[in-house]
C-alpha cells in the first residue's frame, strides 16, 4: 500500500527534526517511520514513500489529508486517506475514504516497542543484562561450589561473587544470550523467602537443595538421543544477581536500574520459575511473605505447567529425576490482581526490610500494565479457586485488553463465578476462544453466558463441555449462538 499525496509536505516553520527513527511505529502491518520536533507538537511519518507526511497536533487531534491506492479498486482511482495524532496515548489513528464515499478501515498506530510483548520475547532480557547491572549465575557453578564443600555457611553476596577468580559464576550475556536462543540453556528464576535481611540463606540450606535440584535439571534427557536437553542453566538468584548492602554510589545506581526490571524474570514465558515455597526452621512462611507472593503472581499469568515448579513438594521418594519432579510439583497459579486488590494484599505480608513493600507495589503495576497492553492467553487451571477468585478475575481481565484466549479448564468456579465473569468477558472485544470443561456453571451459569455472547463480536469457539447443563443452559447458548451467526461445529457442549 503506497502513499501518493499530491505534493511535498513543508515542515512547520521553527522546528527541527530531532530523531529520525526508521520502524519504530507500526500500522497493520506496515512500517512507518517517525520524527518528532523540537516543540513536541508536530509528527512526520511515512507509509510506503520517502516524502514524509506532517502532522501538526498543536495539542489537539488534527488531520492531514492525502490519496492512496484504494484496495478496494486496484488500479482505479486513488483514495483519500487522513491521519490524526493523539498526543495524550502517543497513538495515530488513520482512515480511508474509498470511492464510493465511505470513510472505513480506521486503524491505530502505536510505537513498535508497544507491540512487542516483553514477555513472549528475548530482548527484553538481553537489555537488562547489557549493562551488566543485572547478572545470572551458572548452574554448572552452583553444582561445583556445592560438591566442594565451600558454601557450608551460605552462598557469598553479588559483589563477593565478583572477586572469585577459580570458576567464573557469572554467565556474559553476549555468550547466554546465543546459548539460550538456540536452546541449550535455560533461564531460571528463584523465588526463595529470605532469613533475614542481613543473608537470605546463613546456613546454607536452601543453597544445597537447589544445587541438587540444578543437577537433577541438568541431568533430564531427551527420550530419543538420552542427551541431556540442557547443557547448562542461567539463574535469577537475586542475592547473587543484583548488587547487595553496602553498595557503592555506582552500585547503588545500578541496583536500582536492575530492581526495575525484577518482574521481567517471573513474567517471561521463555523462563523456568523454581518456588522455594518449603522454607528453613524459624523462617516465616512463604505464604505470609511479600517478594514471594509478587513472584508466584506474576510468573503464572503465561507460563506452561512444566515451567512453572514448586519445590515444596518435592518428595525425595516420589521425585528421583527432574521428570517426576515436574509431575509432582507444578505450582498453583495466584489470580492476577488489579493493583489496588494487589496493594491491598501486600499490606498483609512480611517483608525483611520494610521500604520494599512500596517498589514490590510498583514493579507488580508495571508489569500489571504491560501484560495488560499484550497478554493474549490468559489460563485459569487452579482446582483449589472458586467464587473469590473468579470475582477477582472478573475486576482484571476488562484491563488485559489484547485477550484472545480464556481457558479455564479445571477451575471450578461453578455458577455463581460465571454469572459474575460472563460480563467481564464480553469486553473482551479481541476474545475468540473460551474453554471452559469441568467448571460446574450449571444452567444458571449457562444463561448468563449465552446473554453476553452478542456482544462478543469476534468468538468464534467455545468448550463447555462436562458442566452439567441442563436443557435450559443448552438452548439458551445454542439460541444465542446461533443468532449470532456463528460456526455450531466450534460449540462443543455436553
């Protein structure tokens, strides 16, 4: 699709390009190309040409006016097409006027970097360790330093780890970063209570069962080849991975660049979470703390099952190889909470050092916002949830506003937890599949569906199966299926 205007766009009088950043908005699919000036009022893009197109904001929503091809009559007479640049979201919206008059296809422009989902990509955590602020500890160490018998009184700090000159801990991130892409190392992540805020782990006894844990991982084999699938694990320890008290001024710096960027090693799909969630004697629960409950949270908004472990459960008898050990020990996934509900939550926990409880707050809503702004799969597979937590999904997902999954087999929410999501679903104007067996919604449940289904203009399948419905659950969802024009064999009900 090419822009044809009629003439060269002038530049505003008295400004100046300060950027040109070639690609960094994105359009349906097209590159455009940006440049702010100096009074932040005015915007240049480019579809498809190199005459730019200057749009002058001046604080308000403004239109340029232009001609394009219309898609709609190849060859034919061009188009117009007008922008306009909403300053406040840092959106542009575009429209096409065909030949027959009609304005149509509007469409919204964002900055490429907020189409990129921080979670279901690399980059992201190759930025965090670039600057070398943030680093990940080698699994293959951990398992030495344990077989040596050096680390009896717990693992040594960040800044300790650095002056080791025997066996390198650190992973480079130019070399992990390659390692990992073609899969032969996997990232891990801890979520660990600490002791104490002086030493997460003084006696080292946590430090002991993961090294045994990182040697059964290390040890699991492909079925086919019996080769170990991964040579090596890279681990978000945050003792070891962020600089620790007393830091230097430069250090200081640095921890708080990296601490900015702790929900990124939970969140990430391509991440392996390990939760230490059976704590040492004298050690407040897991359960009561305040770092764990924001990690366990928010690693299992996307995570699959088998990344997603804890280690609580591991039984020495039931789990003699990492295989077993994924079997018995996959964690329970906490609802995502809107923040408030999240604030709120975290003034009933422990934290060691207290002025935490108010960055743990703001790392949750960050990450909170870009999950709204991406996720696209959202599962609810938790056979302990019920009424509350569906309520409380019911408060989230209007605000995971890229949804186009909801898969909530297994979460037995019956039909009093339908009747309070069925509303929040139907906002969901991306959302096209819903699975939804074993739940109990009953008829009651299956009413309350079938009356938002209308509005639910891009479903296109829908899973309830095993839910003991009745005649009148089943008709209402047929009906209203069915009105709706939509494919019967995508409707499997029982």
């Amino acid at each position: 699709m090419g822009c044809c205007g009629s003439s060269a766009p002038v530049t505003p009088t008295g400004t100046e390009i300060l950027e040109l950043d070639a690609g960094a908005w994105e359009c349906v699919g097209i590159p455009m190309r940006t440049a702010k000036y100096r009074d932040g009022k005015n915007w240049a893009v480019t579809l498809g040409s190199e005459d730019p197109i200057i749009l002058t904001c001046n604080g308000q929503s403004s239109w340029w006016r232009g001609r394009m091809e219309d898609p709609d009559n190849p060859g034919g007479d061009l188009a117009h097409i007008r922008f306009s640049a909403d300053t406040d979201s840092d959106t542009l919206k575009m429209e096409r006027k065909s030949t027959t008059g009609m304005w149509s296809m509007t469409e919204i422009a964002t900055p490429a970097h907020l189409t990129r989902d921080p979670f279901r990509s690399f980059d992201p955590m190759w930025s965090a360790l670039g600057s070398g602020d943030t680093v990940l500890i080698q699994g293959s160490w951990v398992v030495e330093k344990h077989k040596s018998g050096e680390n009896k009184n717990g693992i040594n700090r960040r800044q300790d780890l650095s002056k080791l000159v025997d066996i390198e801990p650190f992973w480079k991130h130019e070399e992990l970063s390659r390692k990992v892409e073609s899969l032969c190392v996997r990232i891990v992540a801890l979520s660990l209570c600490w002791a104490s805020a002086a030493h997460p782990d003084p006696e080292g006894e946590q430090f002991r069962f993961i090294a045994d844990m990182v040697k059964k991982r290390l040890a699991h084999a492909d079925v086919v080849t019996n080769l170990p699938i991964f040579e090596n694990l890279a681990m978000f320890w945050d003792w070891c991975s962020l600089y620790q008290q007393p830091r230097t001024e430069e250090q200081e710096e640095g921890f708080k660049k990296s601490f900015s960027t702790m929900g990124l090693w939970y969140a990430n799909q391509y991440s392996e979470v390990w939760l230490l969630t059976k704590v040492p004697n004298g050690t407040k629960a897991y359960t009561e703390r305040g770092w764990p409950t924001f990690e366990q949270t928010i690693s299992g908004v996307t995570k699959e099952p088998k990344l997603f472990i804890d280690l609580g459960k591991w039984d020495e008898k039931k789990c003699p190889t990492w295989k077993e050990t994924c079997k018995e020990c996959t964690a329970a996934r906490k609802p995502l909470l809107v923040p408030k509900t999240f604030w709120d939550l975290l003034n009933k926990k422990v934290f060691t050092d207290s002025a935490d409880r108010v960055a743990v707050f703001q790392i949750y809503e960050k990450t909170f916002t870009q999950m709204g702004d991406h996720t696209e799969l959202m599962t609810f597979d938790n056979p302990t949830w019920g009424l509350p937590e569906a309520e409380a999904l019911a408060a989230t997902m209007p605000l995971i506003k890229r949804l186009k999954e909801v898969n909530a087999e297994g979460f037995p929410f019956g039909c009093d937890g339908l009747i309070a999501l069925a509303p929040a679903l139907s906002t969901l104007v991306r959302l096209e599949t819903i699975t939804m067996m074993r739940c109990g919604i009953g008829d009651k449940g299956a009413v309350a569906l079938a009356k938002q289904i209308p509005k639910m203009l891009r479903l296109k399948q829908m899973n309830l199966m095993e839910n003991k419905i009745g005649h009148e659950g089943s008709l209402a969802i047929k009906d209203a299926w069915k009105k709706e024009s939509k494919d019967s064999e995508m409707l499997l009900l029982s």
